[in-house]
C-alpha cells in the first residue's frame, strides 16, 4: 500500500515541495537495516552456537585421549606392571628342586627384596626420562601393604599358592572386564589401556596354567577366561597398536585362529609344543612393552593433534568474533551510505522534475501545449484556419498623459498591476490573451482551478487583446465567453488604483469583433504563435472608434450573442471605420443574469503569493450556455479563493468579511 505522504508528492511536488517526499524515509531504512543487522546478529549466533558445539566435541575427545594416555603412563599402572612381574619370577622359582624345602621366613625374604624393587622401580619411573607421568607418593608404600597383608594372611600356605593370591589381589586394582568394555564403547582410545590391563590376566592364566599342569584350573580363572578372550578380541578389532604388536610377534599369532578374514584370538590353557613356557611368558612381556610403547606414542600424538585442533578452531572463532563486528559496522555504514545517496539522489530527481515542470509551465505560457509536443519531436507545425473565433481588444483611456506624469518604474509598477489583475480574472473563461503586434498575435498558457487555459505571450504598453475559439475550439461559446470577460473587466478597472495618483481611476475602450482566422507558428529560433486575418484588424477598429468604460461590438457578435439571449445590448448605429467603410455596431451594456456587484472583486496584486494554477474547465462556461429562459437565477462558481490567487481587495476589512471568504456575482 502506498503511504499518503508518496501519493502527495506524485499528485503535485510543486505545491509542496518541503518536506520532501521520498519513498526512503528514515523509518523505513532504520527498520530494514535493523532487519539486516538482527538478520547477521542470528547468523553469527547460529555460527558461534556451532563453533561451540564442534570445540565440546573436540574437548570431549581430547580428554578422552587425555584420560586413556594418563592411564597407561601412570606409576601406579607401571609399578604394577614390575610387582606383578617380579612375584612371578618370584613364584617360578618355588618350582626349581632347589626350592622345595620352605619355612616361614621366605615372606620376610619376598618382601625384602620386592622392597628394593619397588624402590628402584619407583625411583626410574620418576626420573626426567622414565615412562612416570604423575606425582611422587606412596604408590610403592601401598603396594607393598597390600603384598604383606596377603602374605601374612598366607604364611603357612606354600609360597606358589600364596604368591598367587598376591598376584590375584594385585589384579584386582585394575578395572573389571565388564566395567573396562563399556568404557571402550564410550571411549575408542581405551581399547589400548583395556588390552593392556587384560594381557596381565591373560598371562597370569597362561602362566599358571603352564606352571601347574597337573592341577585343575581353579574354578574362578575358567570362569573369567572366556570374558576376557572375548574382550581382548573386541580390544584387537579396536586397537591397531594391539593387533600390529600382536601379529608382529610369530609365536603369538599361531593362537589366532581365522574365520572369514577375521582373526580370532583363542589360546590354550595347555602347554603347546610350538610355544614352551619359558618363551610364551617372555613373548607376553614383548607384547605389553610394545603396547605401552605405541599406545603412548599414539595417545601422546593424538592428543597434541585435537590441541592443535582446538587451538585453530578458537583462533578462527576469536577472528570471526572480531570481523563479525567490523563487517557489520561496515555494512551499516554502507548501507546508510547508499541510503544518502539514494536520498540524495530522489531529492535531486524532484528538483530535476521541479525544474522541468516550469520551463514546461514557462513553454506553455508562450505556446499551447499541442504546438509544445510538435516542437519537441521536431515536427513543422502547421497553420491552422478556424471560421469562427471572437477577438477582444481594450485601451487605456488617457494613458499617454498619464504615462508621461510619471516615472517609468510608475509606469511599470501600475501596468504590472493592471494586467495581474486582469490576467487573474480572465483565467475564469475559455480564452486565450494575445497582444497586438506588427498583425501578429502571441499566446501564454495559464491554469486556473475554475477556468480554462488563457494563452499570453507579451504585454506591451496599454493594449490588451483577448481570443476565445482557438487553440481549441469551443463550438459556438466563444462570443458568450468573450462577453462576459469584457463585462468583468470593464468593471474591475474602476477599482484599479495609480500608485502616483490615488484619486484618479483608468478607463479602457473595449472593442469586440467575430470572425474568422488563421493562427500558426511563426519563427524558429524564437518561435511565436500568431493569428492573421481582416478578423484581427476589425477587432481593433472597434476598439479604436469606442468610447471610455464602453464595449465595442459588430454585427458578427452581436448576432453570435443573440442565440445566448443572455445580454443587454444598443444599437450604436452606423459609424465610419477606417478600411472598413460604414459599419453597423452595438453597445454591450450587460447581462441579464448578473449584476455588476462584481465590481468589489478588483484586487491588488501580492506578489509574496504564489499564484495556484489547474487546468480544469470554466463552471461559469457551462452555466452560462445552458442558462434557462431570461431571468433565471444562475450563480458563477469559482474554486480559488483571492487569498489562492494572490490578492485581496482594499476595503476587504472595512466589510468585516473573513480573509478567506470569495464573493460571488449573484442575480439582479
């Protein structure tokens, strides 16, 4: 929907060029650049809602890395790894024939010598260069406990089985298997610290089981055998480090078995021949060096790789937080740019249009509109013949002596009177001034809410001289038009003042003639439209053989006025015409539908006023020629008000009348 304020400017920018109308108002493009900018701001939101989603994701898997690296470069975990490996040993060697005979004091023995171990073994985990990555503490101090509460337990039990229940609580710190394959399903990179958990069961097993071949295996180890072969195979599928550290090593892999391109780990719980004990358990201790080697590496590298990661993600998130800002600064700053300058450019337009519309105006005032539109496409335009127009001319009564009791701004100042006023109230009928020079007759285009074009093109001197008919022709209504016209003047210039005499009063000689004419474009550079014919001529004898406050008219009017019924009007008689021979003319006295109340209508030009003018058709006109029988009461419209139009009359406020009030001719 288009606002008021646009169809104003549309309708009539002259009127009211201030304020200016423009399609881009301050409202608008505030409200469509916040639009944009709300539209950026959801965007950036969006994109940093991503970022942060995207960098937890990377948090979440950076700790993750963090917390299985941690894992298998613990002391506990490592120092685990030594004691659980020395009290093998320690166990393997109660099976030599020099070891048979045992008393009580081989737990003060083991625990001494494990004392040592876990020292040392505490003390190269530690050093800048060990595998330790933790705080030193009591890990040795609490191992050691828990070895000596399980030997103390076990004193009069033989040592291999009270060294194996050592073994067993130890196991015990690491996680169940259970426990260890949920958090390998949460966590991918677990799968190397579960393998590395499970192959000290797995060797325990394979280790008893080759130690004691003639006794059964306990009902707990066949128990928990199968889960974890079950879960160091998920943990090979998983691990690349487990499998290449598995396949890498010939003895081990002959316990793999193949099934459809997989390899399935399933060792024996017996001794086989291919893999003796001795061997089988140093291959295992290869197999858990070689995982923890890798898997730290690996978890070592990865971590760094998802930091470096992160770091790059935060440094694009913290340079798109900064250049969001800066783009939208600069796109608000653009876009008000292109809004001035599109401001600027509509309010250049309408001074464009502005400008054109009064030279245009300016044109038609010289010429009619029709010749105007031949001209511009640089058409020849044609003489025009009409048979039928009215010629009106008037003179000042006296104006030579007046003219030289004056200076010549005196002059000027009181013709520029004069003719305003006359112009102001010919624009109310269908006519056309002109203005006798050298035979030819020039045209300027008026407008006028209650009236219809007049055409002028210069004043000179006192003579002023009217055409009704041409350019357009009005069918048989020019007389009538020309008639009133000439009344209304004829009373209006009584109430002209002289600025240098302001008890004197101007009279004028009306002369009014119909006939025929030819009216055409004389000149190029400065091109004229003109009239020629006896017709003009005529006119200006009746002019010249009239009387002062009289209105000079031939047979011709007088027979075109007697169809209107409409005048009162006097045989003047015949009279001698110069060029003409003897000629019979009338006197127009008046109109018998109108008074010459009128006369109070004369104004005073202001020239602070602009003159408002629309090309609409004369009311007065049409009333006039569908008047009812003689004596019926018609009343002339006007639609400008005298204050539209620029003057008021002198003793407007003697009569106590509004400023805005316009007094209409009223019937006798």
């Amino acid at each position: 929907m288009i606002p008021n304020d646009w169809k104003k400017c549309r309708i009539d920018p002259i009127v009211s060029p201030s304020p200016r109308c423009s399609p881009l108002s301050t409202s608008g493009s505030s409200r469509t650049v916040q639009r944009i900018l709300t539209a950026c701001l959801v965007s950036l939101c969006t994109l940093l809602g991503a970022i942060s989603l995207d960098l937890s994701s990377s948090l979440e898997m950076w700790r993750n890395t963090e917390r299985a690296l941690q894992e298998l470069s613990s002391c506990e975990s490592l120092l685990a790894v030594h004691l659980i490996g020395f009290l093998q040993e320690e166990r393997l060697s109660w099976l030599k024939p020099a070891a048979k005979g045992w008393n009580g004091s081989w737990h003060a023995q083991v625990l001494e010598r494990l004392s040592s171990l876990c020292s040392e073994t505490e003390e190269a985990l530690h050093h800048p260069n060990g595998q330790c990555q933790g705080e030193e503490g009591s890990v040795c101090g609490f191992y050691l406990a828990q070895v000596r509460q399980g030997l103390n337990a076990t004193w009069e039990v033989e040592p291999r089985l009270a060294l194996s229940g050592v073994i067993s609580e130890l196991l015990e710190v690491f996680d169940s298997p259970s426990e260890d394959l949920k958090a390998m399903r949460s966590n991918p990179d677990w799968a190397d610290v579960v393998s590395f958990r499970l192959l000290l069961r797995i060797r325990e097993v394979l280790l008893r089981a080759q130690e004691m071949p003639e006794e059964p295996s306990p009902p707990s180890f066949q128990e928990s055998w199968h889960p974890m072969s079950a879960i160091l195979n998920y943990a090979i599928f998983t691990s690349e480090n487990v499998q290449s550290c598995w396949m890498e090593n010939r003895n081990l892999s002959l316990h793999f078995t193949h099934y459809e391109g997989m390899s399935l780990f399933i060792p024996s719980l017996v001794s086989s021949p291919l893999v003796p004990s001795a061997a089988l358990a140093e291959e295992l201790n290869h197999i858990q060096s070689c995982l923890l080697q890798r898997g730290q590496d690996k978890l070592s590298k990865k971590s760094k790789a998802i930091l470096s990661t992160i770091s790059l993600k935060i440094s694009l998130l913290l340079i798109a937080c900064l250049i969001y800002p800066i783009v939208l600064v600069s796109f608000k700053r653009m876009t008000d740019w292109i809004q001035n300058y599109a401001r600027n450019l509509k309010e250049r337009t309408e001074d464009l249009k502005r400008e054109r519309r009064l030279a245009e105006d300016l044109l038609h005032q010289m010429l009619p509109k029709s010749v105007v539109k031949q001209l511009r496409k640089r058409q020849h335009v044609q003489a025009e013949n009409y048979d039928q127009v009215t010629i009106f001319f008037s003179d000042i009564v006296g104006f030579t002596g007046i003219a030289a009791s004056c200076t010549p701004m005196q002059v000027v100042e009181m013709l520029n009177n004069l003719y305003i006023c006359f112009d102001t109230r010919i624009e109310s009928y269908d006519v056309y001034k002109v203005i006798e020079s050298l035979g030819l007759m020039g045209k300027e285009e008026g407008i006028l809410h209650a009236g219809p074009p007049c055409l002028l093109v210069e004043t000179i001197g006192d003579a002023y001289m009217v055409v009704s008919g041409l350019p357009e022709r009005n069918d048989k209504r020019h007389a009538d038009e020309i008639a009133k016209m000439a009344l209304d003047l004829v009373a209006a210039v009584r109430q002209v003042l002289i600025p240098h005499m302001p008890t004197g009063r101007l009279q004028m000689r009306v002369g009014i003639h119909t006939g025929p004419c030819v009216a055409g474009v004389v000149g190029y550079k400065m091109p004229r439209y003109c009239l020629f014919g006896d017709t003009v001529n005529t006119a200006s004898r009746m002019e010249s053989t009239s009387l002062p406050q009289k209105i000079h008219i031939s047979s011709a009017t007088y027979h075109a006025l007697l169809a209107h019924d409409a005048y009162e009007i006097e045989l003047r008689g015949e009279i001698e015409v110069k060029g003409k021979g003897k000629m019979k003319t009338y006197w127009l006295l008046g109109n018998k539908n109108y008074s010459v109340q009128n006369d109070s209508l004369v104004c005073h030009w202001n020239p602070a006023a602009s003159r408002k003018k629309k090309p609409e058709s004369s009311l007065t006109s049409v009333q006039q020629s569908s008047t009812s029988p003689v004596g019926a009461a018609v009343t002339e419209q006007r639609s400008a008000s005298p204050q539209e139009l620029g003057w008021i009359h002198p003793r407007a406020a003697e009569w106590n009348v509004a400023p805005d009030t316009w007094i209409t001719r009223v019937p006798r």
